[in-house]
C-alpha cells in the first residue's frame, strides 16, 4: 500500500472538476482557509466530511484517501519475489517482519495472503527453533481460515482449503488434513468428471481454442501430478526394490517421451533425487550415483537460468497464456539461492551416508553449494 495522499488527491480532484478553493469550501459548509490548510497537509478534513467529499467528487473513500485495499496480480507477484529474495537474502527474522508488515497493510486483499501463506509454508524451515516454525506455520493457518470465512471468490477459498491441510501435515495435524481433502479427493465423485464436461461445453458453445487450451493444461498438470504420484509411490514401498525400479523404468520413459526434464526440470529432479534415495538404502551405490547425475543435471538448468521459471515447449505450446494467468506467473516459488541451500540440506540424509566419501557425491555437494548444479 502507498502512502496515504489525501491532500494531493483533493488538489488534483479539484483541479480535475475545474474548482476554486472557494467553492469547495461553500459546498461543503467550511472556510476557504480550512480547504487551504487540507490541500498543504496541515490539517485533515473532519472524519464526517469524507464521505460528502467522495461523493462529490464521484470517487470511493478509499479513492479519495489513497487507500488501496486490494492488489492487483503483478503486483502481488512482486511484492511475493521480494519477500521470496528477502528470505533468502536476510536473516530470517527481518525477512519474516517484513512479510508480517505486508499482510497487515493488506489484510483485505484474499489472494496476497493465500499467496503469503504458501511463502511461509516454502520457508518455514529457514525458522531458528521447532516452536518458531510451528508458530509460523499456525500464522498462515489462520490466514486460511480467514480467506474460507470472508473471501467470496470460489478458487481462492477452494486454494485456500488445500493450503491449510498442507499447513496442518507440516504441523503433524494428520486428522485435519484428512477431514478437509477426504471428500474433495474421493476419485468416485462427479467432481473428477468436471474437466471433460467442461471441455464439452466449450466444444458445444463453438470455442474449440478454449478447449483445446485446457485439454493442453490437463495433459500438462496430469503429467505433473503421475510423476509427483511415482515419487510417493517410491518412498513408501523403498524396502521392495524390484516394484521400486519397475516404477523408475516406467517413469524414466514417460519423462523422456515428455521431455520433461527440460519442461519442468524442478519436477524431474525430485524424482530423480527420490530414485537415487531408493537405490541408496538398497546398496546399490552405482545406481544411485547415476541418479545424482541426473538430478545435478536437472538442478543445473534450473540454476543456470536468469531466473527459474514455467515454460511450455513445442508440444505443450498452449501454456503460456495459462501460465501468465497463475497467481506467480511464470516465477517460481522460491528465490535460486534458497533452492541450492534446500538441495545441499537434502544431500544430507542418511540415505546418502555410504556416498559421502565419493569423489563424484563431494563434487555435487561442492557445486550445489556453488550454485552450479552440474555434477558431470
């Protein structure tokens, strides 16, 4: 939110109308001196004149004063890189007050603080003690709970409700993720029907490029979700070796026909790194080795860019104006610097524990911490 203008905007609106001080003055029931000392900043006009004011100059109150309720998308993408720069940049707690100022500056504005709270869900392990963290995580709950109570936009309550079950696994409130996602995800319900009967209207409606656009989309978003499916599928059954590589086989060749570590290489690398955990807790250093090529490999296109970001790419050529659309654009979540700090704490489980005196495991380390990435 700017500061507050109200003695430049009564100058400009009256200029605007092509007033005199005077006669400001005389509709309002006031002194020529009193409207005088409101246009310098020395006084303000009385709390019951304000709205006479707005309505005479057929603006809001909040128009008059300055006051900006809500955001609009760019700018909620901005003031998200700067909060997402100032947590990687800053220590934590300034980086945290700084996003505290934000939301209370714009506690009305639904979206900016949807968006606040999955920032503090990306960062909350940056938090000096399990109680700050948790105290953090229960904040952005009860940004969530106030976007469900006010906020009468369907998607971002919908958004809302999701973020908080994530809000409430991170804060081992398993019951409460349940309750919220049970019914929402049960695959029986008409609800999972509704993308193709959308795209049915579109088609009987006579606007094929719409549908053709969501078409695009689903694949896209579908793609993106079999393998964040694989990579749980792959941490719950590591102790069945044969099933694991099965799903390694089977997904490597999905992400190749895809291309997907050049589409989404983020979502590459965490199933590369996930296979490279599988193979390490089996004793299969070679194998795992190979998977942290691979997931070096992918970090590296993610660091080496300007700036990591959404893109589609020949076959997926539909997504960008999508992508534009999102509530980030095309930024990704978290600043790079961030991301090589997350990917060098990952490199030290304990899954890794018989790599750690491998030259090619120290060099990745050494790189990532670099902020390089390439492992090869």
């Amino acid at each position: 939110m700017n500061k507050l203008n109200l003695s430049d905007n009564i100058v400009r609106l009256r200029h605007e109308k092509k007033l005199t001080q005077e006669e400001l003055a005389d509709f309002l029931g006031v002194t020529k001196a009193s409207v005088s000392k409101w246009e310098k900043g020395i006084n303000t006009p009385d709390l019951l004149l304000l709205p006479q004011l707005a309505a005479y100059f057929d603006v809001s109150v909040d128009q008059l004063i300055g006051y900006e309720a809500q955001l609009s998308s760019q700018q909620i993408r901005r003031q998200y890189a700067d909060l997402s720069r100032d947590f990687a940049s800053l220590p934590f707690a300034d980086a945290l007050e700084r996003a505290r100022k934000i939301a209370h500056k714009y506690y009305a504005c639904y979206p900016l603080l949807l968006q606040l709270g999955i920032l503090y869900w990306n960062h909350s392990m940056l938090a000096g003690t399990e109680e700050e963290r948790r105290s953090i995580l229960q904040e952005a709950v009860g940004w969530c709970d106030r976007i469900v109570e006010n906020c009468s936009d369907v998607g971002v309550c919908s958004d809302a409700v999701v973020l908080r079950a994530g809000l409430s696994l991170q804060l081992g409130n398993a019951a409460e993720a349940i309750e919220a996602l049970e019914p929402a995800a049960d695959p029986s319900r008409l609800a999972g029907q509704k993308g193709t009967l959308l795209v049915q209207a579109y088609q009987l409606s006579g606007d094929r490029e719409r549908a053709k656009d969501y078409v695009q989309v689903k694949q896209y978003l579908d793609l993106l979700d079999f393998t964040g499916d694989a990579i749980l599928a792959l941490s719950m059954n590591e102790d069945d070796i044969d099933q694991c590589e099965e799903t390694i086989r089977r997904i490597t060749g999905i992400m190749e026909l895809y291309h997907l570590e050049e589409l989404q290489p983020n979502a590459a690398a965490q199933f590369h790194f996930q296979s490279a955990m599988v193979y390490a807790v089996n004793g299969r250093e070679g194998e795992a080795l190979a998977r942290l090529r691979l997931f070096g490999t992918c970090v590296g296109k993610l660091l080496k860019a300007e700036q990591a970001v959404l893109h589609g790419d020949d076959y997926f050529d539909r997504l960008d104006r999508w992508i534009e659309g999102l509530p980030l654009g095309s930024m990704a979540p978290r600043d790079k610097s961030f991301i090589c700090q997350s990917l060098c704490k990952a490199l030290q489980h304990s899954a890794f524990d018989s790599l750690r005196e491998k030259e090619e495991f120290q060099r990745l380390v050494r790189r990532l911490a670099e902020g390089e990435g390439e492992c090869c």
